[in-house]
C-alpha cells in the first residue's frame, strides 16, 4: 500500500521524488521520506511522520543538499506506528545506503535475532530497518551493490519490493519485487522506478514492468533486469494510455466527484473497439476460443467492489453464455481447498492488478490447473502477468480510494465477456448479441443523463441526510450486488452504518432492523422485464413503509407503481434488465459522495483505507 519512486538522471532529484511521491497520495500513508545523493557524493535523508505536505513544509524550513539520484516513499504502517523514526527510507553501512519498502518480510523477526546477536542495533520497529542492515552488512563484505542486493533480498519471505542506493554508487538505484508492484519508466538520459506508473508519467510514458522474483538496476543510461539467481531477464515494453493530466482534479472539488463524473467515459472506453456491427470483438481474447469452448464453469475471484462487479457479471455469464458462475472472496479462496481444474476458468477483478489477496488466488488456481483470466485497470500489473489471459478495463487512473468509475468498467468489461464467449460457445445468436451490445453501448449517454438531471437533488438530499447513524440498501437479481455496492461506498467515505441486503431476505431477519425513519434505499426491476419481480420489490417498500421507514427509490422512468410507497424517487433511464445496473448505482455514488462531504470528511482518502491492498 505505500508509495514508491525512484530517479537517476541530470535533472535535480527532490521536486521528481516530491510529485511522484504526490501521485501516488491515492494509496493511503502516514509517513513520508526521501533520501539523495548529492553533488558531493553524500547522501542525505529526511522523513516525517504525517502527510507528505508534512515533509514539504520540513524540507523547506531545513533543506537537505539536492542531487541527481534520490529515492522517496509514502509508508502505511504495518511493522511500527506512524512515527519519524519508523517512517522510511532507512539508513545502514554508516548511514552511506538507503532503503525504501513495501510490502512485508515475514521472517524479519528472525533476521532480526540474527542481527542482534551480532551486536547490531536498531533505531525503529520496522521489518525495512532490517533489511537496510543486512543489505548493508553484505556491502561491506563485497563493495558490490547490485551482488549486495541479490544475496540478501533471496534470503526474504512475504511481500516485497526493495529499493536502494548507496553513497558510493550514485547514479544507480537497484530494486527488487516479489509479491509487490515494481515499473520501471524509460526517459532520455534517465530512468525511472515506481510502485505505480502515476510516480513518472508526468515525465515519460514508456515503460516496463518486471516480474517475479526480479531485480532491477537503473542508471541514466542503462536498465538492466535480472532475476534473484543473476540470469539477464529480458523485459517487454509498454505505454501508459493516459498522461499526467488524467491523474489532476482538474478543477473538481475531490477526485471521487471528478470520477463520478468519468463514469459515462469510462463504459465508453471499455467498449471501444471491442464491438463492430453488433459483434463482440476482444483483441485480446484472439487465439483463445478453444479455452472458452472447453471450459465447464467460471469461478470469478475478487476483494470489495470488484467482488460486487463480479456478482453483477454473474447473471450475465449465466444468461448469455449459459456457464455456472461462482462468485468468491479472493482471500477466502484457496483457504477452503476448492474443486477446480482444466475445465474451470477463474475470473480475477483488480483495480489496481496487485490487490495481494487476488494475486495469491490467480496463483493458487494456475497451481491446481485452472485457467486464469484477470480484468484489470492497470497496464503491466502483476496480476495480468500472472494469468492466462486480460481484459483491460479503459478507467483511466482512479485515484479516490473509493472505487467508482472502475467499478462500472469493470461491469462492462464482464459483460464483453460474457458475450465474446456466448459467440465462440453459439448460445446466442448474432442477433441477439447485436441487441445487447446495442444496450450497452447506449449506456455511456444515459450515465451522463442522470448525472445532468438527478446529481444536485441528489446531493441535497445526501446534506439533509447528514446526521443519519444507518441506511439499509435493498435490491432483488442484478440488483442485490447494487445494494451491497451502495452499503460499501457509504462504509468507506461516511463511515455510518450501512448494510445492503437481497430484498427477499427482508423477512428471514432483517427487517428487525426497520424502525420510524429509518433510511432504506431500494433498487427497483424494470416492470417490462419481469412483472413477477417488480412487484415483489414494489411489496417489500410496502412491508417497510408500514413499519415507518423512510424509503427511497431508485426506479426507471415512467414506472408510477412505485409512487405512492416512496418518499423519494430517483429515476433512471429505461435500460434492459441486465444494463440497470450501471445505472441504479450512479445515484448511490453519489449519495455516498455528498453525505460524506455533507459531514466535512475527506471523500478521496477515507480513515483506514488505501487504494491498493498490497499486504494480506
């Protein structure tokens, strides 16, 4: 979950590291620092507990000597509190060698006693503390950094990426990754490391991202990529899609409202170029008919949102390509010895492609033979490279730690999916995938028909809403995993209870929970899809309108069976059965957005949270 950024090049190293280190803000901190390598071949170092302007105002008032060569982290803790001392890059060899990680090392207690018993000590709580002495111990036996480096880092378990540079060597930074994001960004005349491509893009798009077990050296004119035995890797090439821009507020007031209001985009992108006259084509799928037509069920493996994406994508896998879907938690996967091999294929939803709980399962699936499939908004991410095959999403960064925009690509991209394989398998015919693929290309225009009509009532009434200590969400099919979308987002950002629930569940339990004024948010069916579960839902507002709550309804247009039982109607435009989805849950972002803002918290980074969850 921290942020990493590392630079070798002609250019001063500090305002590179500073906005990197700024780009990466979106994935939580406690901590920042820096350390570079002067023009006297001295290394400095600086770090503070707090936000990174914590660290900018300190480098301001007591500026330590610029150079060309730098590294620079944001921490989230994990081994320590938040404080300076614990705070990263740390120091060994005489304070010449600066490290900076992310990740855990599991056995650092070990390596730890080790040290001790050799009568080394220790100025923080930190596993990274650790591995800078050891790293440093083996410098000073060989005077080889990158061999230094090597020797040591094999000798860790867990999650990792690893940076460092020594006084003795500027103009070099080596790193190495398992378990744990690690591109490298290719310049002229400099080079570039990053936890994430938003640490460099604002100075190239080219790059590179290193695999397994790798490690890697940069100088300003070299990148060499070796794996942990010291064989020469050789790396592919990519380019970011997006510039520095797309990472700016660009005006808004919060980077969720700016994403919000990417939401028609982002369904837009993700289906260009994957639909030509009706028919589903995905570039990336090419080759690969024979896996789909071979395989008997799709298990789909995902953490939070993506796991509610995945739910959404469920009944469109079923219907269309008539394959049963299981749905799971990533981090309860492979705990539980599941039944699966060559004819199963396993779906993974990342936003990021490095969530490590989803990685862990794309590993444990490929082990036990199945096929593996990621659906990932991140070029050159783990995840992807772990598995079979990908189907991007085409987001665009989302920096908001609360998934939006990703959210509905990732619905999206599922329901390509689903259709590309209803094609090769010939459960639907050309026609009636020229239909579907007709509806989901209408649903960019009518996001944004719902965000010019219904967002400022929307917000007012989330600000009337602000002293609310519980909302109930229901919703029945494609709508339950829209409810538990809408409990999420107002967890996250609001930090009030909330609970989403399938409808028909109401009376096995739940509707203990309904009192007088008791907000309940109910997404309700189409009626010119299934009557039957229309008014089933329509009973179910009756049931807790009766018991005194305060219902509102989210409900396509011209649907007037709903009025009399709802205090309030959110209307969205009519859409086909399976499309309300990436419909209804706009009014909840929303929601969640203005009632957290109604009650003055921060909507992009919400107490406790980071937007990649590299631990498990």
């Amino acid at each position: 979950m921290c942020g990493i950024v590392g630079y070798v090049g002609p250019r001063p190293s500090q305002d590179i590291l500073i906005s990197g280190l700024a780009r990466l803000e979106y994935r939580g901190y406690d901590s920042a620092g820096i350390a570079v390598i002067d023009g006297d071949g001295h290394l400095g170092m600086r770090k503070r507990a707090g936000k990174l302007q914590v660290l900018r105002d300190d480098l301001i008032i007591d500026p330590i000597p610029d150079g060309t060569t730098g590294i620079g982290h944001t921490r989230w803790a994990t081994h320590g509190g938040p404080t300076d001392a614990n705070a990263h890059p740390h120091l060994a060899d005489d304070d010449k060698l600066a490290v900076i990680h992310n990740g855990i090392i599991e056995n650092f207690a070990t390596l730890k006693a080790e040290l001790a018993d050799e009568g080394y000590e220790f100025r923080s709580e930190t596993d990274t503390e650790v591995a800078a002495i050891l790293i440093g111990r083996a410098y000073a036996r060989s005077g080889d950094l990158v061999e230094a480096f090597r020797s040591t880092v094999s000798r860790f378990d867990g999650a990792y990426t690893l940076l460092a540079m020594h006084q003795d060597h500027p103009g070099l930074v080596v790193a190495a990754r398992r378990n744990s994001p690690l591109v490298i960004g290719l310049g002229v005349g400099e080079n570039f490391l990053g936890s994430d491509v938003a640490a460099f893009v604002e100075h190239t798009r080219n790059a590179l991202a290193i695999g397994q077990d790798e490690i890697v050296a940069i100088t300003p004119s070299l990148v060499e990529v070796t794996n942990f035995d010291g064989e020469v890797v050789e790396v592919e090439p990519f380019e970011v899609t997006w510039d520095a821009s797309a990472a700016d507020k660009g005006g808004w007031s919060s980077f969720m409202a700016k994403e919000v209001s990417e939401e028609p985009e982002a369904v837009a992108k993700t289906v260009l170029g994957r639909v030509r006259d009706g028919a589903v084509v995905i570039p990336e799928l090419d080759g690969l008919d024979e896996l789909f037509a071979g395989i008997s069920r799709v298990v789909v493996i995902a953490c939070g949102t993506a796991a509610y994406a995945g739910q959404v994508g469920k009944y469109a896998i079923e219907q269309w390509a008539r394959i049963p879907v299981d749905v799971e938690l990533a981090h309860e996967f492979r705990y539980r010895d599941p039944v699966i091999g060559p004819d199963t294929l396993v779906v993974s939803i990342s936003q990021s492609g490095e969530t490590m709980d989803t990685l862990m399962a794309v590993k444990y699936a490929r082990e036990q033979g199945a096929r593996t499939l990621s659906i990932c908004n991140t070029q050159g991410a783990t995840i992807p490279r772990e598995s079979d095959a990908v189907v991007y999403t085409h987001a665009g960064p989302e920096v908001a730690v609360a998934s939006t925009k990703a959210f509905v690509a990732q619905i999206t991209a599922l329901y390509l999916l689903a259709l590309h394989v209803a094609r090769v398998r010939g459960s639907m015919t050309a026609e009636q995938i020229a239909r579907e693929t007709q509806e989901l290309e209408a649903v960019p225009e009518k996001i944004s028909t719902i965000l010019e009509r219904e967002q400022e009532r929307i917000t007012q009434l989330a600000g009337w809403m602000a002293d609310t200590r519980s909302v109930l969400f229901l919703g029945r099919h494609v709508g339950f995993p829209i409810a538990l979308e809408g409990a999420l987002k107002l967890k996250e950002i609001s930090y009030i209870h909330a609970e989403g629930f399938a409808a028909g569940e109401l009376k096995h339990g739940p509707i203990a929970l309904i009192e007088p004024g008791q907000p309940v948010f109910v997404i309700v069916p189409s009626p010119r899809d299934s009557t039957v579960l229309h008014d089933k839902v329509v009973s179910n507002i009756q049931e807790i309108r009766a018991r005194g709550a305060r219902v509102i309804v989210i409900a396509e247009e011209g649907d007037a069976s709903v009025l009399p039982f709802s205090d309030e109607v959110l209307r969205i435009p009519l859409a086909g059965a399976l499309f309300e989805p990436l419909l209804a849950v706009v009014p909840l972002h929303i929601f969640a957005m203005g009632l957290a803002t109604a009650k003055g918290l921060d909507v992009d980074q919400p107490r406790n949270l980071a937007k990649s969850v590299t631990v498990e």
